[in-house]
C-alpha cells in the first residue's frame, strides 16, 4: 500500500495560471504510487498551476486493479484536491516483450485490442483536452484510439523511455512509427532519449530533466551510521544483478539498494534493501551518501539514459560522485565508471569515487520540475 504522504502537493508554486486548462496524461504511472517519476513531477506542476487534470493509467492487468484497491482513500482525496481524476481502464494483458517470438505473436492480437477505443466517457474527456500527453510505455496503444477519436493534432508523446529499454512488446514499436508524424510533438529527455526513427526532427522538443529541487535540498538527518561509507542505488529498472555480488565484497563500504530490488539469499551484511519508499524518505539516502550508484546493464540502446535517468540527475544536484557503467559516462565529472562483469573494474571505480570531495560541482545541475512544466506551457498551452 503505497505511503499516504507520498501523493501529497509540493510546496505552493511560484502563481498560478490566469488560463487554466484541460490537460489529459496517458501513462502507466499512478500519482497515488509511492515512488516518483518525471510523469509524476510534470502533473504535479501543471496542478499547481490550477489546470485540470485527468490521467489515465494504461496497461493495469485485473490482479494489479484488485491489489490497488487498497489505496488509502485520502491519496484519492488528495488526488481531488490537486484537480487530478485517474482512471484506468483494465488490460487483459500487458504489452510487455515476452521475449519469445512465438510468444509474442500469440498475445499480439489480444494486446492489439487494447486502447483501440477510448469508451464514452474518456472520449469526452480527451476531446475536452486543450493538451494530450502520452507517455512511452503502456499508453502507447491508445495513439489509435486518439487517432479514432481525430485527436492526434493535440497530443504530445513523452519519451521518458526506449521502449526496448522498459520490454515493451514489439506492437508498441509498430503503433508508434505509424502515427508518430501525426503527432503534434516528442518531448525529449536530451538528445539521446527521442525514438529518432519514428519523428521529424522539427517534432522533437529537448528539455533538461526536471526535479523537485526544494525537497531534494532541504536538510534531512542522516540515516546511517555514524562513520560509515554508504553507496545509494535507486530504482530497479535495468538492475545487473552481479552488481549486488560485487558489492557484498567490498565488505568497507555500506550499498544501499532503494526500490523494487529482489535480496538474493546470499546477500552480503553490508549489501542492504530497503524496498521501495516514497520520495520524501528516499531524500535523506541521497543527501548523506558518499556517492551514488547506477547499477546498469550494458546495452547498445541504452545511451539515452545519460539525459533521462531521474536518479542520475538527483545525483548531479545534489554533487554527489557517481559510480555507473562506462556506456554512460560522458566525461563529467565525478563520475567513475566501471566495465560490466568485471569486478576490478567495479571495486576501483567505488573506491575512487567515495575519495571525491563533496559536493561535485556540475554548473547547470539541476532543473526544478516546475521549470520544465513552464516550458511545456509555453509552448503547448499559449
């Protein structure tokens, strides 16, 4: 059951706007979801703002919808309170890339069915909208019922993610190259994040990550102990699991692993799991660790999370070094990188990086969230 404090206003925004407006979010993410993610921070922003806001979650299968009906009833109210209505229609099965052929080809035709009709009510919804965003991932079905409902000029596609990246099914790469260039954009997590295949180079528009930078600042007790070296990993996505081997022999150094990471049964003392936490209590991990960790696999597609990893630009603002895989490192600094499967090259790349004063200066690190949202505005909602 996620944390009641986790889908709570952030602090009041600098004004609201004179014109408030309609905007629809397609996502797989929920708002009343302990954990955050940059889907997250944008409605957050654009509620502070006083528009109104409707989100549907896409690809929710009937046993997540049962498991979440347990959601306390305030982060619903809260929900309210912000101006934000969810609804989630239920997904039989979800898009996920079963890694199969045969597989995949014989639950493409049920996955094919989802989205292709957006149903009375949210149809009315989307055709209100001044603004449909739809996220990479499992809203990406619902391009066609968009494109059913003639509503394609007003929606922006959000690529917070490779979709080879997250296991999307391979239809999601189908149904995006075949409306892409009828969209009306691509936001983009820098250059690398866009699904260049798919859109005009004059439909993306490049914005830095944002965060929420006045909880990530504000000061927090530390929660370990007194002396020790800790290195802080955030989020499961992408987790090599040999990383967590590696790190039990490092017995010196405390790694710290925050989100949905299964404990192997061998797991060294000093290797620590934390489960997954609300961001108000993942703050104080990252503020007093010595360095923070990107426990990535290597990949050809990966590239694009140099600019869109949301723990990757927590760490750049708060200065922390940072220890990742050398498909990432871009020459920054205070970063150390390390060569997948090789525990040397893991081990060298910790103990430099817990030797690199604190904090790492990075000009420009660190973009609050509501600046990015001022940015969509700008340019979406005149």
């Amino acid at each position: 059951m996620p944390a009641e404090s986790s889908v709570e206003a952030s602090p009041a925004s600098p004004g609201r706007s004179p014109d408030p407006r309609e905007v629809l979010f397609i996502t797989g993410h929920s708002l009343t979801e302990a954990t955050r993610v940059s889907i997250h921070f944008m409605q957050l922003a654009a509620a502070e703002r006083g528009h109104r806001l409707t989100t549907l979650i896409a690809g929710r299968g009937p046993a997540q919808l049962w498991r979440d009906r347990g959601a306390p009833v305030r982060s619903q109210d809260v929900l309210g309170a912000l101006g934000i209505a969810e609804v989630s229609p239920v997904a039989w099965l979800a898009p996920v890339d079963l890694r199969h052929p045969l597989a995949n080809r014989a639950i493409r035709p049920v996955i094919g069915l989802y989205g292709r009709s957006l149903g009375g009510a949210l149809r009315r919804r989307a055709a209100a909208a001044d603004l449909i965003l739809v996220e990479s991932g499992a809203a990406v079905p619902f391009l066609r019922g968009l494109d059913g409902a003639g509503l394609l000029h007003k929606t922006v596609y959000f690529a917070a993610d490779d979709l080879r990246t997250i296991r999307g099914h391979p239809i999601l790469q189908d149904i995006l190259g075949r409306y892409a260039r009828r969209l009306r954009a691509c936001v983009s997590f820098g250059a690398h994040a866009a699904p260049d295949p798919f859109f005009d180079t004059g439909q993306v528009i490049v914005i830095d990550k944002g965060i929420d930078m006045r909880r990530l600042k504000a000061p927090t007790p530390s929660p370990f102990a007194s002396g020790s070296v800790n290195v802080v990993s955030v989020g499961n996505m992408l987790i090599d699991e040999e990383i967590l081997a590696f790190a039990g022999r490092i017995p010196a150094v405390d790694f710290h692993f925050i989100g949905k990471v299964p404990a192997p049964p061998e797991a060294a003392v000093n290797v620590r799991f934390h489960g997954v936490l609300p961001f108000e209590n993942t703050v104080p991990f990252l503020q007093h660790a010595h360095a923070g960790l990107l426990p990535y696999r290597s990949a050809a597609h990966h590239g694009y999370l140099k600019t869109s990893s949301l723990k990757l630009a927590q760490f750049k603002a708060l200065g922390l070094p940072i220890v990742g895989p050398e498909a990432l490192d871009d020459g920054e600094a205070g970063y150390r990188a390390f060569r997948s499967g090789d525990f040397e090259s893991f081990a060298s790349a910790v103990k430099a990086a817990i030797q690199i004063p604190r904090p790492v200066e990075r000009p420009g690190a660190g973009v609050d969230y509501r600046e990015n949202w001022a940015e969509i505005e700008r340019r979406f909602l005149p």
